[in-house]
C-alpha cells in the first residue's frame, strides 16, 4: 500500500481519515479534511478538505448550515456539514447500503447520477419514491454494478442549487486500465446569495435579468468598422426581428453567482499536491445548477481517459475540454515541478472556478485572463449558415392569439403514434415555442460557441469511441424524436412544445433497441440526462459507442443516441439546467 506520509495522516473512527494543516472552503461550519489510502493509488483528499467516506456502508445526513462565500452569510443545504457533500467511495461488485437521514423542515432526496440501480433507488421523488419527510431516515441499498466517476445530489426542489452536491468513486474489480499515481476530484458548481426561487422569479419576469454584457451602440460602431454598415445592419436587423439576442450564452451569471472548485471560490483557489514526474488523475465533476464550463490547464496537456464514468480509448493532447452541466470527464496530467492553475471558465466568461496543481504546498500560477464572451452564430441558430434558413412562422409573439385548447398531446414515444401520416414529428404550437431550428445540422466535431478556432486543441464529441467494444450491437427498431423548445422571453421550456405537466409519458418496451435524436430548436446549449439507462451517443463507430449518462445538445444543432431499455419501471428524463428542469422533463416508462 502506497502511504503519503507528508500529506495523510490517519485517524481511525468509522470510515474517516483526515488530511490535516489545510485550509478552509470559507465557511461558517466546518468541513472535515480527508484523505483515503488505497492499493496501487494515493487518494488525496481536495484541499477544500471535503470528507471522503469509504464503503460499502454510509451514513449521510442532509441539514442546513451557515455559510459564508463572498462575505455576506447565507444558509445553505449541506451532506455531513460539507459543501460539496462527501466523496463516496465503493467498490466494483459490493453490495451498497446508505442511510441517508434528513434533519430540515422539507423533503428531501438523493438522486445518485449515473449508477445503474433499481428504481426504487433511484432517488427521484413522485417517480422512484415519495421522499425523504422531515426527521425520516431512508435507506438505499443497490449492488455496485460499474466503476468510474459519478456523482450525487438532491431531486428536491432547488436543494441542488444551495449545495447538496457530491461525488462517487467507484473502484473497478480489475484492474484498471488507466495507469496513476495520484487522484484527486474536481468538482465544479456555481453559488448565488440569492434564493434559486428569487432567481427563477426574475428569470420569468426578465429571462436576460442577468445578462449584463448585451450590444452597446460601441459593438455596433466596432461591428460597422470590421464588417461595413450594411452587413452590420442586416445582422443586428435579424436578431431585432427574432426578439433575441446573439449574447444570450447563459440564463444565470456571474453577475450573482460565485464559481467554486471543491467549494473553493476563485479568490481562495483548490489546491492538489503531486510529486514531480506523477501521472495524476483529476476526476472533473460539473455539479452546477446552470453553468457550464470550458477547462484548461496551461502549461499542461491533458489525456482524456474516461467519460461519464466510463473508460474510452484515451485522447492525448487536450488543450481544453467543455464541461456541461452533470457530466463528468477523467483526465491524466504528469506535471513537471512547479504550479499549474486548473482554469474552468464559465461558457459566457462572466467568471472562473480556479484550482492548482502544485509540487509544493502554497505555490501559485499566474491565472489566465477570461476569453472574450461569445456571440452566437446562424449556425447556432438551426440556419444552416444563412438568414434564409430561419422559419418565422413559429415565433411566440405570433402565436398569442391562437387557440390552444386543440394542442395535440405529446406523441414522443408512444409506439406509431409519435409521428403524423406525413412521417413528421408531430409539435404542439402556441406560446411554448418562440423558434424552432429549419435546419438542423449534426455537430459532435464542434466545440461550440466561444471554443472554435481559439488555437487550443478542444475536445469534441467526435473525438470519443468507448474503451471496450459495444455490447448491444442490434439496429434500433424505432426511433423517438424529441424537439426541445422553449419561449425565451416568457422562459418556458419543453419537450415538442408540451410542458411536463401536460405531457404523456415516453414509453418503451423492455429489452427492445431504440434510437433518441434530439433536435435543440432553442439557443441555449441543454444537457439530457436519462435516468436508470445508458445513452450510447453515435459518434460514426457503432463497434465503440461511448456510453454516456448525460449528453449536451448544441444550440440549433440534432444529436442521436442508442437505449436499450433494459431497466423496468418509470425513470426521469429532462434536461439537466436547473431552471429549465419543470417543464423541459419526461416520464420515461419501460414495461
């Protein structure tokens, strides 16, 4: 057993060890520092000092705690006194229990992301279970069928967004085929004072409430100078007549949240300890409510080794990868002695979440300057590249007038009824909808918007084929075509115009092999997460399907993925943000 007798020091009482001499995460409560020692790796524990319990049994219990994370106090929800909650660490094949006990005055859940278990574990209240009641205990107990990097937090209201939030780490069987030496987890999430229902009031009211950096008569006088006052005027008259804005990157900013890596915030910064020469594995976690991350290692390339838990063929030479909200991604650094800043810069550059890999305890980097925001394209608009492409006919503002009372239900998914005579998705028009993309294109080798031609090599879709070979290789035997729709201006977001509320569920047929497309008629990026189910994303290679438990669709652009729906029961289905999660969500049924 490899022992860091510099850095662990172990104190026995359950399954805790602590890290001592390390800092705060700025916070009111204390947060328990830990490390875990294991054969072959050393598991460091973050320099935020977030616990780290050892399974296969845990107990955890779900409280509100003081906080304090940019000078005003605040309450917050927090796992075992902790912000992000505990590491959960298991292993391969055990059988898991865990006694989650909830001390607040309102329901609570966990919902553990991306494990494989059965429905009832799943943790979703109104789907799975009714709920963990005030001063009840629940206890979840499920075998540990796979191993890799996931995470957990509560299906609850807005708890996610005021802190309950933690990872898992399961160690596989066998043994692994990613060679390490040192482990550390990131995981990144977004702080706001403000009450989510507060932020969601205003998002209602105004959607781009928090958009601070719209077009000012100087980028459109620098716009006159670069492209002429012709191509200038054309472009803003096309955003004017959509009622939209080509800045509109990201519903919630950095106007009130805070960036945290391991509950750090940028001014305290996470630190990780490595010896010079070490291949050092960081377990990147997007546990936001909103945000995504664009992450970069100066001075570092980065190999790519895993995804969504899963092992794939490893990709050398990153630069950067996108981060979107719910996934996780495994990397590989082998830095040399000295520091290197861990950048995760929000996707509209309105702040960062900051770490630092050092060979010597307190060492700094120099932090990058934040890129330019970005703008969004026709492209991203669904417009094939041309203003042409745009169909009017489905904006919000001419559909107020109509009558709604003959919307169709939601046909997605419900056997042949899903499409019109014509072969055509069948959508619920009205108020909904304020846009819908003419020409969708498929898009797994773009980076997206503000990662193109940045000079960095960026990590894309394309780039992902799965360790091991596809192990359902039958065709699909139909198809379940999902629009993902919303009205900006009234912030209403759907599946195929259809709320959840007013929603059928999606049904499948257990064991049968089906294909999911997903076609973003909107403008913002939205990560679909399929609960209960792997999501095995078509990169071009069917041999080697990455499989995925939450895949991001680009604005304007269509993405396909496989389901064996070999798990029975009613499972969640929604994108991931957490603002858009009440209506755009579906029930999926496999009987």
């Amino acid at each position: 057993m490899k022992h860091l007798t510099d850095q662990n020091d172990s104190v026995h009482g359950g399954r805790r060890r602590f890290v001592k001499g390390l800092t705060t995460a700025g916070m009111l409560g204390s947060l328990s520092g830990l490390g875990l020692l294991a054969s072959q790796q050393a598991y460091a524990a973050p320099g935020s000092q977030v616990p780290v319990l050892d399974g296969p049994d845990f107990d955890l219990t779900i409280a509100e705690m003081p906080v304090n994370f940019t000078g005003t106090p605040r309450i917050a929800t927090a796992v075992n006194g902790s912000i992000p909650a505990p590491v959960l660490r298991m292993r391969e094949g055990d059988d898991i229990t865990i006694r989650v006990t909830n001390t607040m005055k309102v329901t609570s859940s966990i919902h553990w992301h991306g494990l494989i278990l059965p429905v009832e574990m799943d943790g979703v209240p109104g789907l799975s279970f009714a709920g963990i009641r005030p001063g009840e205990t629940y206890v979840y107990r499920f075998k540990a069928v796979q191993s890799g990097t996931y995470w957990y937090h509560s299906h609850s209201g807005y708890q996610e967004q005021t802190g309950m939030y933690g990872s898992i780490v399961i160690e596989p069987r066998a043994a692994d085929p990613v060679h390490y030496d040192r482990d550390y987890v990131v995981v990144l999430s977004d702080w706001s004072d403000e009450r989510p229902e507060s932020i969601y009031a205003k998002l209602k009211k105004m959607s781009h409430y928090y958009n601070t950096r719209e077009r000012t008569l100087g980028d459109f006088t620098a716009e006159v100078s670069k492209n002429g006052l012709s191509q200038a005027v054309s472009d803003r008259a096309m955003w004017n007549q959509m009622r939209m804005s080509d800045r509109d990157i990201s519903d919630v900013t950095g106007w009130t949240y805070t960036y945290l890596a391991n509950g750090q915030t940028p001014n305290q910064g996470w630190e990780g300890i490595f010896k010079p020469g070490e291949r050092v594995r960081l377990r990147f976690i997007n546990a936001a409510a909103m945000t995504f991350f664009d992450v970069r290692i100066p001075g570092l390339k980065m190999e790519m080794v895993a995804t969504d838990g899963q092992n794939i063929r490893p990709v050398k030479g990153i630069d950067e990868f996108r981060i979107g909200v719910a996934e996780t991604y495994d990397v590989i650094v082998q830095p040399g002695a000295g520091a290197y800043t861990i950048f995760s810069q929000a996707i509209d550059r309105s702040g960062y979440a900051r770490g630092t890999l050092t060979s010597q305890a307190g060492q700094k980097a120099a932090i990058p300057a934040l890129d330019a925001m970005p703008t969004l394209t026709h492209g991203d608009m669904g417009m094939g590249g041309t203003m042409g492409g745009m169909d009017h006919s489905m904006m919000g503002h001419n559909m107020a007038g109509m009558d709604h009372s003959q919307m169709g239900d939601d046909m997605a998914g419900m056997d042949h009824s899903m499409m019109t005579p014509s072969g055509q998705v069948e959508i619920a028009t009205g108020p909904h909808i304020d846009m819908f993309a003419s020409d969708p294109q498929v898009r797994l080798n773009d980076p997206g918007v503000g990662l193109r031609n940045n000079g960095r090599r960026v990590l894309t879709y394309a780039d992902i084929r799965n360790l091991t070979p596809t192990i359902d290789k039958r065709p699909p035997s139909r198809e379940v075509e999902l629009h993902m729709t919303g009205n900006m201006s009234r912030y209403m977001w759907s599946f195929n115009g259809v709320k959840f509320a007013d929603a059928k569920p999606i049904g499948l047929r257990f064991g049968e092999r089906v294909r999911f497309t997903l076609i973003n008629d909107t403008m913002m990026n939205h990560p679909v997460h399929l609960h209960g189910m792997w999501s095995e994303l078509e990169t071009g290679d069917n041999n080697y399907l990455p499989r995925k438990h939450t895949i991001v669709v680009q604005p304007g652009a269509k993405i396909s993925y496989l389901v064996t729906a070999d798990a029975k029961g009613q499972w969640a289905y929604h994108c991931h943000l957490i603002y858009h999660m009440e209506g755009m969500f579906r029930r999926v049924v496999v009987a």
